[in-house]
C-alpha cells in the first residue's frame, strides 16, 4: 500500500490564521482610508513582473532576493516592492494625468531571504507614491502620512529618523569615481556604519583587487600631461627594443595612473563617510554640526537647507519633535534614493525591522523609460511589523468577524432560520446559520466558546425567538422583526 506524504508549506512563508487576519486587514483598513483622506487613489498592481523592471534602479539589497526565473526567453520575478511596479503602471495608464498624480497600494511582496536571518520570505506592504511634487512640501506630505498611520492604527511607541543622500551624492560626483564605485558605496553606507571602514575596504577590494587600504599618493603628485605619458611611452618602447605596441604602453600607463587617482579618491570618500556616520542626534544640533563638515570637505550645503526647512513643515504638521532623530548616514540601500529618506522604527523592535521606510528617488521615472524630469517620493509600510507593535502596546485585537448565530432547534425549523439569518444578511449583519439542530440547553455552548456575542433560537412552535446573549448569560423572547435592533445593540465591534 503506497504511503501518502503531507505536502508541508514552504519555508520562510507562513498561514495568516483567523485572528492575524482580522488584525492585519482592520490595519490596512484604518491606513487605506488615512490615503484616501490625503487624496491618494488606490491601485493595485501584477505579483508577476520582469526582472528588467528591479535590476534597474533598485540595488543589491533586493537583486540578490529576487524570486527570479526565466519563461519563454523571458526573464520574469515575483516582485520584491511596490514602488518600481507603481511607477511602471503610471508610466503604462496615468502620464496623461495632471501632476501631482497621488497613488497608493498594498499587498503581498517576496524576497528570498537566508533561514538564518529570520526575515519572512513573503510579507505585506502598503504603501503611498507622490510622482510629480519636488521640494520639502511633498516630502513632509509623506513623512506626516507615514507617522499618521502609526498614530491611526494605535501605535504610539515610535520614533523617526530622517536622512538625506545628497551630501554623499554630491560629493561622490565632485570626485570623479567611476560610476561602479558610486554605487557600491552607496549601497554599503549600513556596512560602514555597523561593520567599520575597513570592512568595506575589504569588500571593495573583492570586487576590485586593483584597489587596496594602503596610503594613496595625492593626485596631484602623480598627474602627467599627455606629451609627458607620450615621451615616457617612446623611452619605453626603446629601452625594450619596440617589442610592445605604443597604444598599449600608453593604456597601460594611463589604467595605472587612473587606479592610482581613483584609490585617492576612494580613500577620500571613505573618511567623508565616516564623518557622516557620526552625525546623528537632535536635528538642530546635527545640522548645525554638517554645515561645519560640509565646509571642510567643500561640499554642496543645499542638502541640508532642504532638511531644515522639512524639519519646520514637520512641526506644521504637528509631529513631535522629540520623536525625531536625524542620521546622516542613513540611505535605505536602495539605489534609486536621490534625496531625502526615512523609517519609522519601534522602541521594542530592532532596528533591522523599521515599520516604514521610504523617500526621494527623482530618477526612477527617467530610468524606468518615462520622461527624466518627473521628480518622485514615497513610502511604505511593512504590516506585519505593524501588527507586531501594535500587539507589544497591548492594543485590543480586532472584534470577532460575526454579530449573531441562528441556531434551529429541529430539523422541522431550518426553513425559519434560514428566513431569519437573510433577512438580518440583508441588514448589513455578519449572521452564522447553524447547518444542525441543536436543542436547549446546549445550543449557545459552542457559540460561546467562539466568542459570539448573541445566540438566536429558532422554533417553529414558538412565536417569538429565543434570544441569548452570551457574554452575560440572560436569556429572552422577542419577535423576529426586533432581531437586528437587538443584535446592533450588543455587538462587540
């Protein structure tokens, strides 16, 4: 006799059971309409996408996590975010629309993550895009809807952190690193902050073995004019009897020099960041304290005009600003941040599990084949960490889904009951129909145990109807037409 084997769940995903369903869909409810008051319109958009559409901008942190798999010589994923796909469904649909176009979203999002690290591999997100609004206005509009939602959905224990990758942006740019290097420094600001600069030395030099931590010389020591490299060529090329070809001498000598700048400017970018790092604190003191480094480095001050003035807007809005915190040195990981980004983390959760997140990405519309000037900036939560914290804050859990049980109390009363039960259906009532007869004095039991609040007993011989309510045990009649008044009075929602 073959033995048939149960076919478990796969691992890192996990059953939404009653109880966390009631709870995460009455959070989604509550921030849905938080959207809907702000003037957001609700989409939603394919779990399926191309793979093209997240390699684009989106960065390590989610191109390694991809569920990614090849279909009739296309390379297709299970989206990892929401942001990337709303922004493709604008760009298909919404460009015709008046700027600022407001959307919002929600739903479940896959990234494959290590057993070790004790991330889901599928979770919820819910979140907001403001395509088409520069400026702090549209930034503090997204930070205020974010910190909102918490205050909405019952959470009170959180704190803000806002960042800003301009300052790293820009002085990335200023020092001419190839576009490679940007970007890998840009997606390791988190290793610099947790693991050290040497850390990341190390991780530059696996990518690249041509860089290394050793002292640079100064660029300016090693510069030489074209005619110098060319004379140094031909003295080359004689000294080795002319058996290599002058192109490639020169190549060579201009990749060595170039390695050589390149590692000053490596090691220059480094100690910038590192510097950044450590600003982190009261946001009038931190801003205060950048202006200062940003001076020193000789970098672009416009960043932190932009904060400042959000830090005020912030205050309109009337967010508490002991809750704030400003983290230089915070950029989310994700490639496509251009400006402006932020969490909202929770006192009894670690920092590796922020409620929301989000920010500025002013190219993503360009990268994505939309025009290059539509300015872009967003966020989104993470339910289940909602769910999570609101349950550590002890808030009560959402009321049970049904108002009332109508139970027949003989086979001769279902046609009664079933009567009954639509006709309180028809009164926007959640109604269980009992499919068994049950008899007194059993029948309220189970409908107790299950935390229904009132039990309704139906007998043809009787001209009223039994009523139970459960929670506090009376019993009484009643005509069937008093019904739903009775159970609107007593319902526990």
């Amino acid at each position: 006799m073959m033995t048939t084997h149960r076919i478990d769940r796969v691992h890192g995903v996990s059953d939404v059971l009653p109880d966390e369903y009631r709870a995460l869909r009455e959070i989604q409810t509550q921030i849905e309409a938080t959207y809907a008051r702000s003037g957001y319109i609700s989409i939603a958009v394919p779990i399926l996408e191309y793979t093209d559409l997240f390699l684009r901008k989106s960065g390590e942190a989610i191109i390694t996590r991809l569920y990614d798999f090849q279909y009739r010589n296309r390379r297709l994923c299970l989206r990892p975010e929401l942001t990337a796909s709303a922004i493709r469904a604008y760009l298909d649909h919404l460009q015709a629309e008046p700027l600022p176009v407001r959307l919002a979203y929600a739903g479940p999002v896959f990234r494959y993550e290590t057993p070790q690290s004790g991330q889901p591999r599928q979770f919820t997100q819910s979140g907001v895009e403001l395509i088409g609004a520069n400026g702090a206005m549209a930034d503090a509009e997204i930070i205020h809807l974010a910190a909102h939602g918490l205050d909405t959905v019952g959470i009170t224990n959180y704190r803000l952190i806002i960042g800003h990758v301009g300052p790293l942006l820009h002085f990335l740019h200023r020092l001419d690193l190839n576009k490679r290097l940007r970007s890998f420094l840009l997606l390791h600001m988190e290793t610099l902050r947790t693991a050290g600069v040497e850390r990341l030395t190390e991780l530059i030099t696996e990518i690249d073995p041509s860089f290394n931590s050793g002292t640079p010389q100064p660029s300016a020591e090693i510069a030489a004019t074209d005619s110098q490299l060319l004379a140094l060529a031909h003295s080359t090329i004689s000294t080795s009897g002319g058996t290599r070809d002058q192109a490639e001498i020169i190549a060579g000598f201009l990749t060595k020099i170039s390695r050589r700048d390149q590692t000053a400017a490596l090691h220059r970018a480094l100690e910038f960041m590192s510097a950044l790092c450590e600003l982190s604190g009261d946001p009038q003191t931190v801003l205060t304290e950048a202006a200062q480094l940003l001076t020193h480095f000789d970098s672009e001050p416009a960043p932190l005009n932009e904060l400042s003035q959000l830090i005020d807007l912030l205050a309109a809005y009337g967010l508490d600003s002991s809750r704030i915190t400003l983290d230089l040195g915070l950029t989310r990981g994700l490639q496509y941040y251009t400006g402006t980004v932020f969490e909202l983390h929770h006192d009894d959760l670690g920092p590796a599990d922020p409620l929301c997140g989000g920010g500025r990405y002013d190219e993503l519309v360009g990268v994505l084949g939309g025009p290059a000037n539509i300015a872009a900036t967003g966020s989104a939560y993470h339910l289940e960490r909602l769910r999570r914290a609101r349950a550590l804050e002890q808030q009560p859990t959402a009321a049970p889904d049904l108002d009332a049980i109508i139970i027949p109390a003989t086979e001769a009363d279902f046609r009664r009951a079933i009567q009954i039960a639509e006709g309180l259906r028809a009164a926007n009532l959640h109604i269980e129909l009992s499919l068994t007869a049950q008899a007194l004095p059993d029948a309220p039991t189970s409908a107790a145990a299950r935390n229904i609040p009132v039990a309704v007993i139906v007998d043809a011989d009787a001209a009223a109807v039994g009523v139970h309510q459960l929670p506090t045990g009376s019993e009484t009649q009643m005509p069937a037409a008093q019904l739903a008044d009775y159970i609107r009075q007593h319902k526990i929602r």
